[in-house]
C-alpha cells in the first residue's frame, strides 16, 4: 500500500532535485511574502523561485490566495505535488508557473517536470522586502548611494528603486540573497 507523502517527507529531496537542476543555489524555508508563507525560495544566479508543496495530505484551498503573493515576489514559480494531485493541479495554477509531480517509488521519490517555469511579474519593491535592513544597506553602499539610517524603510526602497537601473538592482538583491550569513545571530 502506498504511504500518503506530506511535505515532510518531500521537501529534502526537492531540494536535492532542484540543486541538480539548476545547479548553485540558495534555499530559504518558510519566508513571509505579503499574506503568505513560501514553502521554499530558491536563489540562483539568474532567478528567484518560489517553491509552493502541496504534498498528498494538502488541500489547494489557500493556494488561490498564495498565488498572487508569489507572482509579486519572485521571478519564476514552482508547484510541486504529490502525485496524487498531479492530473489536477494544472488547473489551480497559472500557466506561467512551473509543475513537478513527486512519486514515492521502492528507492526514494521520483520527481517529474509536468512544466517548466515561465517569468511572473515580479515587481522589484517586493524584492526588496525579502532583504534584511543591514542588507538594503549594504545595496545602497554597493551603488555609491546615500545610506540613510534615520529613514523609515519604504523611503530607503524607494530610493534605492529610483537610483538603480531595475536588472543591476534584480542582479544585487539575488547575489546578495544568495550570500546572506545568518552567523552575525551566532552571538545573540
């Protein structure tokens, strides 16, 4: 009898999948993007992805609300399923968004590319949400801009958006996501 997969049991190897594929990248679990919470966000070099799981236990019932949220915020967009929803999922998503049906099979997971991931609308504020503040700063730093400290943080992103060409800003936000250091909490 087939085991029920849960996104426990799919998003480790997802991930090894998804390394193979796109090659060098950075994964973020879990990160607020505007009502929602992205499973995964995926850095690479040319993109930023977002991840949703909806594994054999899930419903679909919030990922009508989740859609718009991930279209803002990320470059391209993943749905990955069990295979129990597979024959249906196309029809709850976008067709810009990418498709991936996971098998439980008797060595592990198979995981099938249903369709590849076309570009959402992304805009770059949304973008600049996913930056810590030390990190809008060091954006600011890396084009010769005024860091402003006393500012609210939707002043400094407006700013930054006004002073920086939109794919010079698209390529440092995903370079500097992509080497983000969580070790500055090691002393908290």
């Amino acid at each position: 009898m087939k085991t029920v997969l849960h996104d426990s049991d799919i998003r480790d190897d997802l991930c090894d999948y998804l390394e193979q594929k796109y090659g060098q990248v950075r994964f973020f679990d879990e990160l607020v993007i505007g009502k929602s919470r992205a499973d995964i966000v995926m850095v690479t070099r040319d993109a930023i992805i977002g991840v949703e799981i909806k594994s054999d236990a899930d419903t679909y019932t919030r990922l009508k609300g989740q859609i718009p949220d991930y279209d803002r915020y990320f470059d391209k967009n993943i749905l990955a399923v069990g295979s129990t929803h597979a024959m249906h999922a196309p029809e709850h998503i976008p067709d810009h968004w990418g498709l991936i049906s996971v098998e439980e099979t008797g060595d592990g997971l198979d995981f099938y590319e249903v369709r590849e991931p076309g570009a959402s609308k992304a805009k770059i504020r949304k973008q600049l949400d996913l930056l810590w503040r030390r990190e809008l700063y060091q954006l600011q730093g890396m084009n010769g801009l005024h860091k402003y400290s006393n500012k609210r943080r939707a002043f400094v992103e407006k700013y930054v958006v006004e002073s920086v060409d939109e794919s010079l800003l698209k390529q440092q936000i995903r370079d500097i996501l992509f080497e983000r250091d969580y070790s500055i909490f090691d002393d908290q």
